[in-house]
C-alpha cells in the first residue's frame, strides 16, 4: 500500500504542476492573442470543459480496464494537449491554444482519480488519511508550477512556448512513473457486473448532496478566482512573478494541510472539518474585499487554498461513505463530472466578470454558493457529527 499512495503522490505532484503552471498562464497567453479581453480565460474554461467532458468516460475506461491503463493513457492525452499549446503560441493561433487545453483538460479527468484509486487500497479506517496523502503530493506542483512558469515564460520567443513545451516532458515523466503502479488490470468482478442500486438513487441521496456540494463550493469558488488572478493582479499593475508568488502560497495552501487533514476527519469527523472549510472561505473574500495590496492577493489565496482543502478532501471522504464498491464507477463519474461542469462555467465566466465587475465582483459573486454550502453543512453537522465510516 505504501508504494501505490508514493506512486501516486508522485503522479499527482506533476498533475498538479501541470495544472498551477497552466493557470499561472492560460489566461496571459489568452490575453495576448484573444480578440476580445472578456475571452482572455477561454483557455482555463477549455482545459475544465475538457476534464468535464472526460470524467465519466475516464471512469468506464478504468472500471473495464483497470487503473493504471487509465492513468497512463490520461498522460499521453497530457502529452498531446501541451504539444498542441505550443504550436499554439508558435504559430499565434488562439483556437490550438484552447484545443490544447481541452486534451490537458482530458489528462485533468484521469489524474482526479488518483485519490479514489488511494482509498480503494486502503483499509476502512484509513481512507481519509490515504486520500489527504496522495495529494499532499500536490505540494510537488505548488512549488515546481509557478516557477516553472516564471524561468520558462520568456525562455524562448514567442512567449510561453517554454512553459507548454516543458509540460510535455513532465506528463511524459508521470506516464513512466504511473507504469510501476501495480494494481489489478480489471476491476473486482462485482464492480464490472455494473450490479448496485441505479445511479439516481445513490445521488439523490443526502449525503451524497453534501457531499457534492462541498467539493464543488470548493472547486468553483476557487476556481472562479484563481483563473481570474493573474489577470487582476497585472490590471494593478503588479509584475507576473507576484502573481506566480501568490499562486505558490495559494497552491501550498491547497496542499500542505493534506499532510494532517485526513487525521483531522478521523478524529473530528468529517462534518466540522467541512464546515472549517467554508468559514475559511468566508474569511477569504473578507480579505480579498478590504483591498489589492500583495499582502491582500497573498493572504486571500493562502486561505482559498487551505479552505478548498478541507472542503475537496472531506467532501471526497464524505462520499466514499454513500455507495458500495460495485456502484463506486456511477457515484465517483457523476461527482466529478458536476465538479468540472462548475468548473467550467466559472473559468468562462472568471474573465468576464473580472473585466466588467473586477475583483469585488467576482468575490461577491462567490458569497450565495457558500452560504448554500454552509447551510447543508450545518445539517450535516447536526445530523450525521461523527461521520466518516463508508457504508457497506
């Protein structure tokens, strides 16, 4: 078990590098060559429509053919998807820089579930402390990814050429990797029969709402302002390596609680740790709304990190409590194709709001979706204080 969560650490450290890097400059190069500013974040928007597209797929394909065929086949896509961004930035072209993001978007979809494939070997008890682990690896691309971005953005002419180019060779470095996992080819027999209860009865569950809930309050919000970011930061005049600092932090705070987290659920129980989640998120746009200093951009970024943390890891946990191992391919898709679908709207609308609302209105934009997350997580904490034990 010990190997498996380091190979997929590892795995989710370069996904994760990948990921900070392309945000880092996405939404820059789509200024550059976009013809409307407003459709400067139709990059970050492609690369989530992309994981949204993927995720069921992604999810059958493994559950017919195991996980590391899955794994591995997600990298090549990675590969294809920075080849393409960087004809993108060579050749000037706009659509091949959103097209390469899409196929980055499809590596996206199959690396999200390196974390399923963490609890599924893990025992009972340990499966939130399995889940937190395997993305601690992210701490790898929290460091790597901005300054990745910064060293490579003027590497070479025209700029980001580098920084697509060098995310070639690090998905090749994940697929090489992801060949010394050593998991089973197919699936345990029950889990390919597709046997269970339908898929609408395991969504429809509470539980299973909240749990939704959570993760995608704390995918969207995030994502909405992260992609906007870099973006805001440049219109206040701030160099591009502030902004590769504060995605840094942001992206340590995304990932170094993970270290502790998962024996925070185990102790505390997963609702009160949600519920942290979402103050920390309240504390952020209150922050983010009292000024645009760095010590601002800083700050309410460190705490967006920490925030999306408690709320994707408990709200992962919180899942694997509503299906049996035969219904995990339905429950994980369904979960993670919402996730990307938010995702997708809020990368889209990042860049508009930010051009015509600017960073007060994006953060004022994000308040309804985290009172409506507070709210289910209340229930949740009084209803179910202690829960943390997946069902059988």
């Amino acid at each position: 078990m010990k190997l498996h969560l380091l190979i997929l650490a590892l795995a989710q450290g370069l996904l994760t590098l990948n990921n900070v890097t392309l945000i880092a400059i996405n939404g820059l190069a789509g200024l550059l060559l976009a013809d409307d500013p407003s459709l400067a974040t139709l990059p970050v928007a492609a690369f989530v429509a992309g994981a949204a597209l993927a995720t069921l797929p992604a999810s059958f394909f493994m559950l017919r053919h195991g996980r590391r065929a899955g794994f591995r086949l997600g990298a090549l896509l990675g590969v294809a998807g920075g080849l393409l961004a960087t004809l993108g930035v060579i050749e000037q072209t706009f659509l091949l820089i959103c097209l390469g993001s899409l196929f980055s978007g499809f590596h996206n979809a199959f690396g999200q579930q390196y974390r399923f494939a963490a609890a599924d070997a893990a025992t009972t008890e340990w499966k939130s402390r399995a889940i937190s682990w395997t993305l601690a690896g992210g701490i790898l691309g929290g460091v790597l990814g901005p300054e990745l971005s910064k060293i490579t953005r003027d590497l070479m002419q025209p700029l980001f050429a580098a920084s697509y180019g060098s995310l070639v060779l690090f998905t090749l470095l994940a697929w090489f990797i992801l060949g010394r996992l050593q998991l089973p080819t197919r699936p345990h027999a029950a889990s390919a029969t597709f046997r269970g209860r339908p898929a609408w009865r395991i969504v429809t569950q509470p539980i299973y709402l909240v749990a939704l809930l959570a993760s995608t309050t704390g995918y969207g919000v995030m994502n909405l302002l992260m992609a906007a970011t870099p973006l805001v930061m440049q219109a206040c005049s701030m160099p591009f390596g502030d902004a590769a600092f504060v995605l840094e932090w942001h992206v340590l705070g995304m990932f170094v609680p993970s270290f502790f987290t998962g024996s925070l659920i185990h102790r505390y129980g997963v609702a009160p740790i949600l519920f942290v989640g979402v103050l920390l998120m309240f504390a952020c746009s209150a922050v983010a709304l009292s000024g645009k200093t760095l010590s601002h951009f800083w700050w309410a970024l460190l705490l967006l990190g920490i925030a999306w943390n408690f709320l994707y890891i408990g709200g992962t946990t919180l899942l694997t409590t509503t299906y049996r191992p035969e219904e995990k391919a339905h429950a994980q898709g369904f979960h993670d194709l919402v996730i990307f679908a938010i995702q997708t709207v809020t990368a889209l609308s990042s860049g508009m709001i930010a051009t015509f609302g600017g960073w007060d209105g994006l953060n004022q934009n994000a308040l309804p979706a985290m009172t409506l997350a507070a709210v289910a997580i209340l229930w949740l904490m009084i209803r179910h204080p202690r829960l943390e034990t997946p069902a059988e």
